[in-house]
C-alpha cells in the first residue's frame, strides 16, 4: 500500500519564488526611504503657518454673510449672529468673538493688512518679522 503524498511542504519553486520577491522588495527599500525622506510639501515652517492661518480665514468667510475692514484687521458678521474679528495685536494675530476671547492663529508677524476692493472680495496679507510676505484673496460668496 502506498503513502498518501504531502501537499502541505513548499516546493522549490515555491520558495525561489519568495526569495526573489523578497530580494526585489528589499532592493526598492532605498529608493522609497529617500522619497520619503526628501518631501517637504512646505519650503519653511513659515510657509506652512501663513497656508493654515490662510485656510482657517477661509473657513470663516465661508460661514460669514458679510465683513467689514477695520484698521487693525476684518471682521465677520456669520449668519448665526457671532461678530468674529480677526486682527494683529502685537506681533501675532489673533480671533475674538463678539469681542472677547483671544485665539492667537499665527505669530511672529510684523504687518497684517486687509485690502478690499469690493464688497465681495478682501485681500489678506502678512508679513513675518523674517520679512516674508504672503497674501491671499478671499471671495464672499452672496447669499441669494
């Protein structure tokens, strides 16, 4: 009588087979830990503080049916009834709500100013007490 044959053991192939795959993936390993390594979606950190004070601006006007420009800032009428101002103190800028509070959104910022060419559109820009300039124009969509 005969044995049964094991189908349970690797074959050689088999096991050539996962050699290889395991020689090309460790082979890649340096290619992809030097991508990695390399990106920087920011060229400085100051950059990435003016995107995010920037995005948070943008949050707010989406919420916000009209603005006014003040002398040290905007400030933001939301549908809700809230008056949200955001403007410089100091060498940071900073949000308040119906005047109270202080949310300090970015600092080490030497000039913020806000220019409005209509009633729709208001241009932010800030300057860092590096001398980096950022500006950004931000649209008021009506409500209709």
């Amino acid at each position: 009588m005969q044995k049964p044959i094991n189908k349970n053991g690797f074959t050689f192939i088999e096991a050539l087979f996962a050699l290889i795959l395991s020689l090309l993936i460790i082979s890649s390993l340096p290619f992809v830990v030097k991508q990695i390594a390399s990106f920087h979606p920011y060229a400085t950190l100051d950059d990435m503080e003016a995107n995010q004070l920037f995005q948070f601006i943008q949050d707010e006007i989406h919420k916000t049916i009209s603005f006014t420009k003040t002398s040290k800032g905007i400030e933001l009428l939301q549908s809700d009834g809230k008056r949200i101002t955001i403007e410089q103190y100091g060498s940071i800028v900073r949000r308040q709500v119906n005047g109270q509070g202080h949310e300090t959104l970015i600092h080490d910022i030497s000039a913020f100013n806000s220019t409005s060419s209509n009633e729709h559109t208001v241009m932010i820009s800030v300057i860092t007490l590096k001398g980096e300039s950022y500006e950004k124009t931000f649209s008021l969509i009506p409500k209709r």
